[in-house]
C-alpha cells in the first residue's frame, strides 16, 4: 500500500481540524509515509454557497472561490494529492492554477475553519 483516498472539504471540516490538531487520519498515514490524496475537495459542488468571494479573499486574495476551496484542501497538513474532477480546460487550468500557490499556514486554516464552524 503506498496511498489511501478519503474525502477533505471545507464542508466536512473534520479531518482538517484534526490534522491541525496533529491527530486523525491524515497525520497518521502521512506518518506511515503513505500517499494522502485528498478527494470531493469541492464537496460535489455542494460548497458555492459556503464559500463566496468574500471568505475566497480571507483564504487567498486574488482566488476565486473555487481556486481558494482546492487551496484549503491542498494545504490540510498530511495531503500530498488532490484529486478533482474538472468540467471543462478551464476548470482544470483554475484548479492547478490554485494548487500550485504557497501553502496556506496552519494558523490561516485555523481561522478558516473557525468562520466556517457554526454553534
């Protein structure tokens, strides 16, 4: 075994939250040298009404709100791939676009997922 799938958006928050944290799934096969390929980054489109331009900017100003969604996921401590599913060139032009951008810090993670964690 060299990798393991599993889902990472910002609608399920859990697995960021706690590979900030150092603990869950992706910091232990990121441990056992595994592979962590991050899938639904986009949560089946579900996440254009969690993220509007205006939480694109507090992730990466300059993204758009799909770009800074990939980016979120592709800096979750433990992730070494993101896999996506793009519907046309520029969808795919946008999303490399986004992953190849400097890592988000863990403290910006942080503050990303306290806007979007509601009481």
């Amino acid at each position: 075994m060299v990798a393991v799938q599993m889902p990472v958006s910002l609608v399920m928050m859990t697995p960021i939250v706690q590979a900030l944290q150092g603990r869950g799934p992706l910091p232990a096969a990121a441990g056992a040298g595994l592979r962590v390929m991050a899938s639904a980054p986009l949560h089946g489109g579900e996440l254009p009404g969690m993220v509007d331009q205006e939480l694109a900017d507090l992730i990466r100003p300059g993204l758009n709100p799909a770009q800074a969604r990939v980016l979120a996921v592709a800096s979750c401590p433990g992730v070494t791939d993101v896999r996506i599913g793009a519907s046309s060139a520029p969808h795919w032009s946008q999303a490399a676009d986004a992953v190849a951008q400097p890592s988000l810090t863990a403290a910006k993670l942080r503050e990303i997922t306290a806007v979007l964690t509601f009481p």
